[in-house]
C-alpha cells in the first residue's frame, strides 16, 4: 500500500516537473539583448554566436566565428571591458520578433544607443540585427 502511495507520487512530481519545464519560455527578448551587449563588451564570442541567428554568424560555425573574432579584436584588446552597466530603454515585441533599444553606459561616463532586433526560433530569441540607435533616438532616450 505504502509503495503505491509513494510511486503514485513521483509519478505525479515527474509530471509536474515536465510541465513546468515545457510551459517555462527562457529569456525574455530584453534579457537576450542585455546579455548579448554583455557579451560584445566582454569579447565573449562563444557566447556571440550561442545568441546570434544566422543573419550574424557570417556563414560561419562556431569555430570559425569565434577564430575569426579573436583574431579581428587581438590586436584591439582596449575594445572589450568598456560598459559600466546595460539599459533597456524601450522594448517591442510583434509575435515572434522583437526590437529592443538599449543604452550602454560607459566607464568614461559616456552612454551608447543601440537596437537589437531579435527572432524567435526553436523556442528561444535569437539576435539577427544589432546596429547604433540613429543620433535622433538616442537624443530622446538620454535623461
């Protein structure tokens, strides 16, 4: 009797546990931008291409991106380690695309606007677009 109760009950958590990670939708797309600025500041390219669709890869996989990468940024190691802290400043999500503007508050005091465009594919945000914000835009979202 004993070991019908306790099978019957994790059975039932198994369950639970299966719904719960099948109904969790990962990150949001303004967490993905956040940690994709991240990763652009940390020179992070295995991460780069973890977060970025194939309209930011190059045509490359995984070891030629990141080779690539790390051979473009050596020989401009002052580019990495810049951002003091990353914003959101708006966010906008259509079905399964999502643009969101941020703002990269820099350890000299100085700010930088960007857009990242997202997709969602297979279940999770892509980045598929990543450009400065246009000088106007930017304007606006400075404090």
């Amino acid at each position: 009797m004993i070991t019908a109760i306790v099978g019957t009950v994790i059975v039932l958590l198994c369950f639970t546990v299966v719904i719960a990670v099948a109904r969790d939708r990962g990150p949001q797309p303004s967490d993905v931008a956040i940690a994709y600025e991240l990763a652009w500041d940390r020179l992070d390219f295995e991460s780069l291409w973890s977060m970025s669709g194939a309209e930011l890869r190059d045509g490359r996989d995984r070891r030629d991106f990141v080779v690539a990468k790390r051979a473009a940024y050596e020989r401009q190691p002052g580019l990495g380690s810049l951002a003091e802290n990353v914003f959101v400043d708006d966010l906008a999500v259509v079905g399964d695309t999502a643009v969101v503007s941020t703002t990269v508050a820099l350890r000299d005091g100085t700010t930088v606007h960007n857009e990242v465009g997202l997709a969602r594919r297979s279940g999770r945000w892509l980045v598929v677009a990543y450009q400065l914000a246009p000088e106007e835009d930017a304007r606006r979202a400075t404090p």
